[in-house]
C-alpha cells in the first residue's frame, strides 16, 4: 500500500505545476486552476507523508520527484507542444532509470 499512495503522490505532484500553468494567462489568473494546484499540492504531500512511514525517505523522495518530472514531462508534451527531442527522452529516460533502480534496492 505504502508504493501506491507514493505512486499516487507522484501523479498528484504533475497536477500542481500543470494547476499553476493552466492558472496563467494574458487575461488574468484562473482561480479555479490556481485552486486544484493547492489540492494536488497538498493530497501529494499527505501522500508522501504516508508512504514515508514505511518507505526510506530518501527512496520515497526521489521516487516522488521522478514521478513528477517524468509526469510534468509528459503533460508538456502533450498538452502545451513541448519539444518533444531525442535528448530529452533520453535524459527523462535517466530519471526513470534511477525510480526503477531505487523501487528495485528498496
């Protein structure tokens, strides 16, 4: 249980920054957007709070960055039209690579 509240503390961890992206604009900031960043925020933390009961903290955090990098990276991609380049995949590649590493010694 305590690796899916992290891997759900890792997906929440993509729904601020895409909340606070989403919150600006030329008109004006969007409060609703501004809002579900607060609540992504705050469900990520008490989720990184729960999983690091039993999950080494340092394990837990790096997890919980990578997935929200590699999420956030996604969502660039997709919803913004991000570079989408070789040399990027391959450095997000790297971060996947150390989460699975550190899933695997945990």
């Amino acid at each position: 249980m305590d690796w899916i509240a992290l891997l759900a503390a890792g997906i929440f961890e993509c729904g601020w920054p895409l909340g606070l992206k989403l919150g600006q604009s030329e008109r004006g900031t969007h409060r609703g957007w501004i809002a579900f960043a607060g609540v992504c925020m705050a469900t990520s933390g008490a989720l990184l709070l729960y999983a690091q009961l039993s999950i080494p903290m340092g394990t837990a955090y790096a997890v919980w960055t990578g997935i929200g990098a590699v999420g956030t990276f996604a969502l660039g991609i997709v919803v913004f039209k991000d570079a989408a380049t070789l040399a990027r995949f391959f450095c997000i590649g790297l971060i996947v690579a150390g989460i699975l590493g550190l899933k695997l010694v945990a």
